[in-house]
C-alpha cells in the first residue's frame, strides 16, 4: 500500500473552460464526505446552490486535499490558458497521476450570417472546432512526452454532448505515442445533454422543478464520475507495475528538488 506519510498527488490538466474546477469540486466534496460521513446528507437548498454556481476560469493554481480509501490524497488544479500552461512542467516530477480534462469545440458566438453566406460560414465554424480539437490533442501528446512523467498513469475525462468522440481522440493520441512513453489509462464521460425546449408553454413551477432536478442529476453524475476516478487510481496505486515504478521515479526526482 502507499506508505501513509506520503501523498498520492494529482494534476488536473486541460485548456482553459473545460471543467477542471468543477472536477476540483467534486474532489473536495469527496473528501469531505469521507472526513464526516455525518454531514453526509446536505440541505436541499445547499443542493440547488450548488448546482447553480457559476465557475470562472482558475488565474494560478488550486488545491484540494484530503482522505480516502486509506490514503491521503493532493489534487491540484492549473489554469489551463496558454500563458499559465508554462507552468506546468513545475508540478510533473512529483505529480504520481494525470487527469486530463477536455471538452468538445463550442463554436463562437457570431452574428447570424446573410442567408447569401450561411454555407460558407458553417465551414468555417466546422474548421475552427476542428482546429480547436486539433490543439487539444497536440497539448495533451506534448504533455505525456515528458520525460518527468515517465510511467504516469492518465484519466481522460470528456464533458459535453460530444464527450464520447472527444474521449476517444484523446485516448487515441495516447495510445499513438512511442513505446517508451506509453501510459496506462482510462476515459469518462460526462454528459452535458442541453435541456428540452418542447414542452415551452409549461407552467413557471413545473418548468424550474424540472431544471432543478435535471441539475442535481448532473452533480449526482458527475460525484459518481469522481468517485470511479478516485477508486480506480486507488487500486493503481496498490497494485500496478508501472505506478510502483512511477512513485520510485517521483522519489528519486524529489531529492534533486
């Protein structure tokens, strides 16, 4: 098991907006849960608050600590925007897994086009979400190029209606990556279905009961999410080769720190 004095340390990486803090979240609710189990069940209005929170782009790093399954736990989360991703390679030496988080191209918010233009322009919002896409990947193989995170396991997780696709991109990059850089890895999905708009005439009531119970299905989703995470680095951390192998090298890089 990982010696208890030590700490399985975690980096959310991604581009900016595509739900690393929302993950963060989860993770210190997590722990919270686990530290006081009788605090367990929250208030529904706490519930509806939180569901309504608004999360706004992380400007340095945040960190969430905690307990679980026995161990003792440090997830931290960079901003993802190009400037702040030079920092990254700070935290690789002693970071024992990777969660990269994704999200499917929203395409920009333009004015209608001329009905003249109409297909001229979806081409070119199609060719811009491709290249967004496009630029994940290539952030995401430079990333697990690194030599200081040889052996380090990865979880893919992909919002969004598109998060099935996306996840499967983003585990293919890794699997195209040179043998002596390959990762053992996992992907989750957590979906993002927009709300239904064909019952409009609905009653106000009904209408916000409606949302508020599709919200809480979303945050009970995305707990779930979380918790598979966390049992599945867990149960690396006891028992793969590779992870044995990974905490020997963080080991190793910390004394030249």
């Amino acid at each position: 098991m990982f010696p208890t004095n030590q700490e399985i340390r975690v980096l959310l990486l991604g581009h900016e907006q595509t739900g690393k803090t929302v993950l963060l979240n989860e993770f210190r609710r997590l722990f919270s849960s686990a530290d006081h189990k009788h605090k367990h069940k929250e208030k529904d209005e706490e519930d509806e608050e939180e569901t309504n929170q608004e999360y706004h782009p992380t400007t340095g790093t945040s960190v969430a600590r905690g307990k679980l399954f026995g161990m003792r736990w440090c997830v931290t989360d960079i901003g993802g925007r190009p400037k702040q991703r030079l920092i990254w390679d700070n935290y690789f030496p002693d970071t024992l897994f990777i969660i990269w988080v994704c999200a499917p191209p929203v395409p920009p918010q333009l004015s209608p086009p001329p009905p003249s233009s109409a297909a001229s322009s979806s081409s070119t919002t199609s060719q811009q979400q491709q290249q967004q896409q496009q630029t994940q990947e290539e952030t995401l193989r430079q990333v697990m190029m690194k030599t200081e995170l040889k052996c380090c396991p990865v979880v893919i997780v992909s919002h969004g209606s598109g998060g099935e696709e996306m996840k499967a991109s983003m585990m293919e990059v890794i699997g195209r990556l040179p043998t002596d850089q390959q990762h053992e890895m996992i992907g989750f999905v957590i979906s993002d279905q927009p709300h239904s708009n064909s019952n409009a005439s609905t009653s106000t009531s009904t209408s916000e009961t409606t949302k508020t119970r599709k919200g809480r299905g979303d945050e009970e989703m995305k707990r779930t999410t979380v918790l598979k995470m966390a049992e599945w680095m867990s149960e690396m951390t006891k028992h793969s080769p590779n992870v044995k192998q990974r905490k020997k090298l963080v080991k190793e890089a910390m004394k030249h720190l």
